[in-house]
C-alpha cells in the first residue's frame, strides 16, 4: 500500500515513467529501450518502497491504453526463478497465463509451455519430469506472448502497456553474471526480447555496484533517495494533518519544531509523525490539547530504537573503529577514500580492530548496508543520517570511556650497535 501522504521524489517517478513509455513503441518491429534501467538506492528507511508503491497507485489510477503499469518484485521471489517468470506473465494477461498454466498442471505441455513453466509450480509436475524440464527463460517467455498475442498481427494484442518491472532489495540479489536471475535482468536491461519491459532496481546504497557484478555494466540511471527537503517536509506535515483531519489552532510551531528532529530522514519523520496520532487521538484531533514534549519524547525514543537496530553486531564488535570513521568520514570521500580510512584506523590506534572474518572491504559494505554511509550517483560516499552519525560516534566514545585502551607502548629507539672507537 502506497504511504498516506506521499511528497517528493518527482525526477525518480518522472524518470522511471518517462523510461517506460519510450519502451512501448506500438507500431514499430518491436519494443524495449535497452540500456535505461533505473536504480533507486539510498539507505534503510529512506522510502524506496514507498516510491515503488506511489508508482503502482497511479498506475492503478491511468488505466488508460499505453499508460504504464508495475509489477513489484523482491529479492526474495527470486530465489524460485518460474514463480517470477508465472508473477510476469500474469502480470501481462491474466486470463492467458492462467490458461497455461492449468493446461500445464493437466499435461498438455503445448508450444514453449514447458519452457517457460521450467520446474513447475506448485508440485505440479512429476518429480522426474520436473528434475529434466529446462528452466524458465525470457526467450520462452517472448516466445509465449508471441503464441497468443498474434505474432502475424492477424489479431489484435491485449498487452496494450509497457510495463515496469520493479525489484525491491535489489541488494540481497546473488551476483555473477550467469544465473537465471542475472539472465532475467539483463534481457530486459538490453532489451533482447523486443517487449515493452524497463527495469528498476531499489535497494541500499551500493545497489548500482550489484547491478554492475551482475553485468548492467552501461545505461544504469542511479537515483539517490535520501532525505527531504524543508519545502517536502512541509509538504508532508501539512498532507498529514489535512488526511487525519487534524486541527492545528495556532500549533504550526510545535509541528515544525516536532518535525525538525527528524532531519527530513523519511523514516524518522514517520515515527514523528506517528507520536503525533498517537496523541492527537487523545485529544479528539485538536493539536492544541496534546502535549507536545510526550510526542516529542515518543519520537526521540523511538528514534534511538532505530539506531541500536540499525548497529549490526559487527558494528558493535568495532563500535571504536566505527566511531573514528565516522567522526574523520568527510562527505564526497571515494570508495578506496573509505576503505584507507579504515585501514588507518586499524593500523595505528591500539584496541581499534575489525571484527573477526572482515576485511576492511566488508566493513565499507556493512556500513553502506547498515545506512551508516550511501554511495551518491556520482560514486561519492557520504553519511546519509546526520543522526545516525552522531549515535554511532557517541556509542563508541562512550563505550572507550568505560573501557580504555591502554596506550601503545612508544617504540625503542634505535641504538648504534657498531663497536666504539674508544
């Protein structure tokens, strides 16, 4: 379900939509645009999913021929490559997909049927049929739209819109360039197939770096979702009470003063937004009679709750070094940047290590992965969550304060061994 109150991000939707009508080209030899996939990235709570949910509400909204439409996807689906391939196809037309399938589960592997079905679904064929059927590809399935749709244009085809391929947790997608999910993405992303498909990838902050191990190495249109401008802040606040039906009788101070410890950060904007209907419930919607220090009390515990789930274990394990990185991060910094500064740390202070089994390499991704740093779409590093940086330099300040490290014992100095001349 799209949020309640929806602001911002106009460039990435107008992109994403704009992409998606250059991919549906009725009349020509054949559709697609290769090589525009989109990549919506930024770290956790920045509204990725809220993005991809505005999209399937205004595509639910224009259901008019030619306008686009989104299939949502995650990560997760992936890892039973035909319940994709039947989402897509269902996607696409119902009432066919659905014939295909219960003549599959009949026997009546007609045409690139048993192709696009692959294993089987549901259990549906015999074990040992399903061990030898080859597995779902966009070529069978090309060639089954190709198989009702009328490739002879005899008849007239019922998909009638492009269609926006959606993958949230793009991240936790495998990497390699030769697996049936890296074929998938990249038929679309070169548009091999001539289908009306454009593909967007949301996830965390090294999203773009995924695609690339999966070979979309050119025509990746990063978009950087991170936090709202003061004027979308507004926005929002404003939206909020007008759909709850909250009157602010002179409290627009208190709201902004609510709003302004979340630092335009989505996520924290939403547990601010959430301890002010939580009171207001109380109040029967009249902001006048809430208090303003409880919600703003609610807010600030909830957002610290946030940010110890947000500190992995192994961010804890080096909470010190965490905090030395986080203090010297200056934003703009690069990927080999990032990783020196690690390694500076590791080197030169004593009791500042990395946990067991990382390298410093690793350390960078936990703490792209954890929302502590975000890739930019011009490849620069940079702490997303003011917030979360002061926490996580405070965490590890505290935690050398309770437990000092001993200082380094100074280095002996060189002595000249060589036999005196006296």
């Amino acid at each position: 379900m799209p949020p309640p109150v929806f602001v911002g991000r106009k460039k990435a939707i107008t992109d994403i939509e704009n992409a998606a009508l250059r991919a549906w080209k009725p009349g020509a030899s054949g559709h697609g645009e290769p090589k525009a996939t989109q990549i919506l990235q930024g770290a956790p709570g920045a509204g990725k999913s809220s993005i991809l949910a505005a999209l399937n509400a205004r595509s639910r909204a224009h259901r008019r021929a030619g306008a686009p439409r989104i299939l949502t996807l995650n990560a997760a689906d992936f890892q039973d490559i035909s319940g994709v391939y039947r989402s897509l196809a269902s996607a696409v037309n119902p009432r066919e997909a659905d014939r295909l399938f219960e003549d599959s589960r009949r026997g009546l592997h007609v045409g690139g049927a048993v192709k696009l079905m692959g294993t089987g679904f549901d259990g549906a064929m015999e074990r040992g049929r399903a061990q030898t059927a080859p597995e779902p590809t966009m070529r069978a399935f090309a060639d089954w739209v190709l198989a009702w749709s009328g490739a002879d244009g005899a008849r007239p085809s019922p998909w009638n819109f492009p269609l926006i391929v959606a993958i949230d947790e793009a991240q936790r997608l495998p990497p390699g360039e030769r697996t049936p999910v890296a074929y998938f993405v990249q038929a679309i992303h070169d548009a091999t197939t001539k289908l009306p498909l454009t593909l967007v990838l949301a996830g965390l902050g090294d999203t773009a770096d995924r695609a690339g191990k999966m070979g979309l190495t050119r025509g990746l249109n990063p978009h950087e979702v991170g936090s709202l401008a003061a004027p979308e802040v507004d926005d929002l606040v404003r939206g909020f009470c007008k759909r709850f039906g909250l009157r602010a009788n002179g409290s627009e101070p208190n709201l902004v003063e609510l709003a302004a410890g979340a630092e335009g950060w989505p996520r924290h904007l939403h547990f601010a937004l959430q301890a002010l209907g939580d009171e207001a419930l109380a109040a029967d919607g009249d902001l006048a009679r809430i208090s303003w220090s409880r919600a703003a009390k609610r807010t600030a515990d909830s957002r610290l709750r946030y940010n110890r789930a947000q500190q992995s274990g192994e961010m804890k394990a080096g909470d010190r070094l965490v905090a030395a990185v986080m203090r010297d991060l200056r934003d703009g910094m690069s990927w080999s940047g990032i990783v020196g500064l690690i390694e500076m740390h590791v080197a030169d202070e004593p009791g500042f290590r990395l946990p067991e089994s990382t390298t410093s390499e690793k350390f960078r991704r936990l703490l792209v992965h954890q929302g502590a740093l975000h890739e930019g779409a011009d490849g620069r590093f940079r702490c997303p969550i003011p917030s979360f940086r002061r926490f996580l330099i405070a965490e590890g300040e505290r935690c050398l304060a309770s437990d000092p490290v001993p200082a380094r014992p100074p280095e002996p100095e060189d002595q000249d061994d060589s036999p005196s001349p006296f």
